[in-house]
C-alpha cells in the first residue's frame, strides 16, 4: 500500500512508546512509502528544534530516507489548510497516488479525504490494515 506520513506519525514513533512506534517500526516497512524533500527538511528541523537531535544520528530516520520514494509534490489548485505545511503533505500525496495519508494533525484529519485519498489517524490505519490481514 501506498502511504505518505506527516512528520508528527514519525517524530511520535521514534521518541515515545505506543501506537505511532508500532506504526514506524512494524507497519510502515510493510508498505511503499513517499515523502518529499520539504517533508524530509521539515522532520530534520523539529528533531533539531524540539528535541536537540541530530537527525543524521538516528538510525531510522536514515534507513527511511533510503526506503522511502521520494517524490516532488503536486500542484495544488488552491491552498487547502491553514498551515502550508499540511499542504505540502496533501501535495505529496497527491502526488504519490497514495493510498492513505497518516497523521495525528486535526487539521489535516478533519479534511477526512483529499482528491480521493483517505486520511487517517493512527488509530485508523492500525485498524485498516488489521481488517486487511
């Protein structure tokens, strides 16, 4: 399955225990992964900012830079949410032909869907792929 994750999915897998870290450690691998460079760029900064990590020494954000496709984001029509980052993960996906958005952002979650695509909660997607298995 296609997926595209917004970096909060990953930052909560990597510094906390629980759902999203299933998701990143388990979940994800399973799964054809896209990202673009400004999704990249903006993971390195909040490591960087909120948490003093230096993202180059973290194992899995480098195993998934090597994993993960990266893409150039779409063109959107219009801007879609207040906060031009959530854009940027709308255009990624849209992008990708993603399957599903993953995000824990309210914004982004209350949209339930863009251009098709569905966006889900953490929550969401565990179930999803439970009921697939």
């Amino acid at each position: 399955m296609r997926l595209v994750c917004d970096t909060n999915v990953l930052i909560a897998g990597l510094v906390a225990d629980g759902l999203c870290r299933d998701i990143v450690k388990r979940r994800l691998p399973r799964h054809d992964l896209f990202v673009a460079e400004v999704l990249l760029a903006e993971l390195d900064e909040k490591l960087r900012d909120k948490f003093g990590v230096n993202p180059g020494t973290v194992p899995f954000i480098k195993a998934y830079r090597d994993r993960a496709t990266i893409i150039q984001p779409a063109p959107l029509p219009a801007s879609v949410c207040r906060d031009p980052d959530d854009d940027e993960v709308l255009a990624a996906a849209v992008a990708a032909k993603a399957a599903a958005i993953v995000t824990g952002d309210k914004d982004l979650l209350t949209l339930k869907n863009y251009g098709g695509i569905p966006i889900l909660s953490p929550r969401q997607l565990v179930e999803m792929l439970d009921q697939m298995a």
